[in-house]
C-alpha cells in the first residue's frame, strides 16, 4: 500500500453477489458470454482507462490522490457500451496529496476515521 504502480491495471470482476463478485479474465468474460467479441473487452478497457485519465488531473486539482476506483459499465438499447454507475467517494480510494490520509469509505470499513468528516472536505475542495 502506498506505492505508486508505473502502469495503470484494469481489471474485471464478475458482478455476482453469490459468487462474491469474482475477478475474471478475457477469457472467463467470454466464457460466460459476458461479452460477445474480445473488441468489447478491449473497449470496455480504453473507457476504463480514459475514466482514470480524467479522474487522476480532477482529483489532482483539489490535492488527492485517486488511489483506485471501480466502475459498472452496461449497454444502452442499442447496444452501445455505456458507463451505468455513479463515481463517487464511495466508488474510489482517495488520499490527502500531502498527508497521505484516507478520505474515502476505508475510513468508516477498517475504523480509521470519520467519514462524513472527510467527504465534507472532498465537498469543500471541489466547491473550491
């Protein structure tokens, strides 16, 4: 924890609450006709990582660090994949740029702190 990767990981997990939301490969995903064509795959992981692009510079403005975050995607009626979640401070990991301090839900899942406390401050600092 606490160490900056020199690349940025996609990963898939299966959203399936009996099975505990399993992580999956390419393969699994195509298995399970999660997806029609590895091409899905491929854009699912291009939205991903323009999602992070953008949010690692918007969080960057306001002094956090976007540790990780997760992201729901589905299809539209015509088929298009399309982001279907919210991203919130409960859908990412954030850090303090300078102290290094959590401001996101492990605050309240590992008992480290006051979470109201610290998705104020993230309100705040957007508010500017």
């Amino acid at each position: 924890e606490g160490k900056k990767l020199p690349f940025t990981i996609v990963e898939f997990y299966y959203k399936n609450d009996d099975l505990n939301d399993p992580l999956i490969n390419d393969d699994h995903a195509m298995i399970l006709n999660l997806v029609e064509k590895r091409e899905a795959l491929d854009k699912l992981r291009e939205y991903g990582l323009k999602i992070n692009d953008f949010l690692v510079k918007f969080f960057d403005k306001i002094g956090l660090i976007l540790v990780d975050f997760k992201v729901e995607f589905g299809k539209d009626k015509d088929g298009n994949i399309i982001l279907a979640d919210e991203i919130t401070p409960d859908s990412c990991r954030l850090w303090d740029k300078k102290t290094g301090k959590k401001m996101d839900k492990d605050l309240f899942r590992f008992d480290l702190g006051d979470i109201k406390e610290a998705y104020t401050e993230i309100l705040n600092r957007l508010k500017g």
